[in-house]
C-alpha cells in the first residue's frame, strides 16, 4: 500500500515537473499571441480584442523592410552553409588526408567563440579588406557561423552510414558524382535537413554579428526590434511574431509528415 503511494506521489510530482518545463517555455509565447489581438498599444495590460495590427503591419514600411532583408539574408546564407557545410562534411567524414585533425579542432571555434568576438573579428576583417558592409557582409558572416553547425550535424548522419550501400551502387557501374546524388544524399538527407534548419534559425534571429557586420540599408527584423526595445516594442511586432511562429509551426509540421511517409516508404 504504501509503495503504491509513494509510486502515485512520485508519478504526481514527474507530470508536474513536466507541466512547469512547459508553461515555462511556452508561457511567453502564448502571452505574445495574446497581446498581438491587444487594442491597446502597451503590452502590460489587455483591454479588449482587435485583429487591426496584422492590417497595419503590412502598412508599416520600415517592419517590411526589415523582414525582407531578413528573408534575404537567411535564405542565401543557409543556402551556401548548406552546400559548404554537407560537402565538408562527407570530405572530413570519408577521405583520409593530412591536417585533418587541425581542421577538426578549428571546425569548433565559430560554435564555442562568443559571438561579440567572432562578430569584433569579422568587422576588423571587413575593414582590412575595404569591403563596403551591407546585405552581402551580413550574408558572408552569417555563412562563417552557420557552416560549423550544419557539418557536424550532417557529420553526425555519416557516422553511422553504411558505405557497403555505396560500394554495392559502384559495382553496379555508377559513378562517384551518381553514387552520391542518388545513394548518399537521399540517405543522409534527414541530417542535411537538420543542419540547413538550424542554419536557417540562427541566421533568422542574430543580432549581434550582423550587427556588427550591417551597414546603411541593411537593417534585419532582430536589429529592428532590438532598436525599438529602447523607445517600446509595437503591437505590430507581435503580430508579426505570431505570423512567423504560426509559419514555423507549420512548416515543421509538414517537414515532419514528409519524412515519417518517407520512412513508411522506404520500410515498404
């Protein structure tokens, strides 16, 4: 009887434990939604319903702007780090060559430097070099912190790769190139996935480097908002913010059917 409180107390205490780990991260999500519908202008008290700021967010140029850039920048960015970033991988995962160990170290300092410094670094660089900083100053900093992490996720996929699947495809009489468009990368696409996500989201929401990095005319949502901390952050903002939570939620979402089909496929 009494093991059989003690289990129910100790069930009670786990679900709470849980429940808090998820009020406490999803509490100010749901707060900022809810005052995005706010008629007031000021995020402290709720006055009453209007859906009026996601009609005036398209109106609000500068908000636009920002965005836009922001877009820009992660799109293109990710892009490259994604490319970079898987061929480095399958490199430094399959091929034995000299000074592969150094290059192992390094891989790790733009994800364990302080971003203040890697951002102090790139600005210093910029300027030793003359180039003018705007959205293609931004785009190459962002490559220079994204490329890290999506080759040691991808990494991450190749270490418990099967290379008899490509050598069985070789056999066949494809080639390298073919092996790995047709083998490989559908293989290893789950980890690519992964590492192209995460690139996105830290591109999305940076603040520092590419505050560092940005010049006239390129000035992103995070720097935006972080701007207006100073004199108050618009209802707008919120309600760009539940636009973009509600997208992600989304894209998540499909990104995760689309790969549990797949899996249902290939198990078939």
């Amino acid at each position: 009887m009494k093991k059989k409180g003690k289990r129910k107390a100790v069930e009670v205490g786990k679900n709470a434990y849980i429940g808090f780990v998820y009020l406490f991260l999803y509490l100010p999500i749901i707060v900022l939604i809810i005052f995005s519908f706010n008629t007031s202008k000021m995020n402290i008290v709720f006055e009453g319903f209007t859906t009026k700021w996601y009609g005036s967010l398209f109106s609000n140029r500068s908000l636009m702007e920002a965005l836009g850039n922001t877009l820009i920048i992660a799109l293109v960015s990710t892009l490259i780090s994604g490319v970079i970033g898987t061929l480095a991988a399958v490199g430094l995962e399959r091929f034995k060559f000299k000074g592969k160990n150094i290059i192992d170290k390094l891989l790790y300092i733009p994800v364990v430097i302080p971003e203040i410094v890697l951002g102090i670094a790139l600005l210093s660089v910029f300027s030793l070099m003359n180039i003018q900083l705007g959205l293609f100053t931004i785009i190459l900093a962002h490559v220079t912190f994204q490329t890290p992490f999506v080759i040691i996720t991808v990494r991450a996929r190749l270490s418990g790769f099967d290379m008899s699947i490509e050598e069985a495809a070789m056999d066949l009489g494809a080639n390298r190139f073919q092996t790995f468009m047709k083998i490989t990368l559908p293989l290893i696409a789950p980890g690519v996935l992964s590492g192209v996500l995460l690139a996105f989201t830290l591109s999305l929401d940076d603040v520092i480097i590419s505050f560092f990095t940005a010049g006239p005319g390129s000035n992103t949502l995070p720097l935006k908002i972080f701007a207006m901390v100073k004199t108050g952050v618009t209802p707008e903002v919120n309600a760009l913010s539940t636009i973009i939570i509600m997208v992600t939620i989304i894209g998540v979402t499909l990104v995760g059917i689309s790969l549990v089909r797949k899996q249902k496929r290939n198990k078939i």
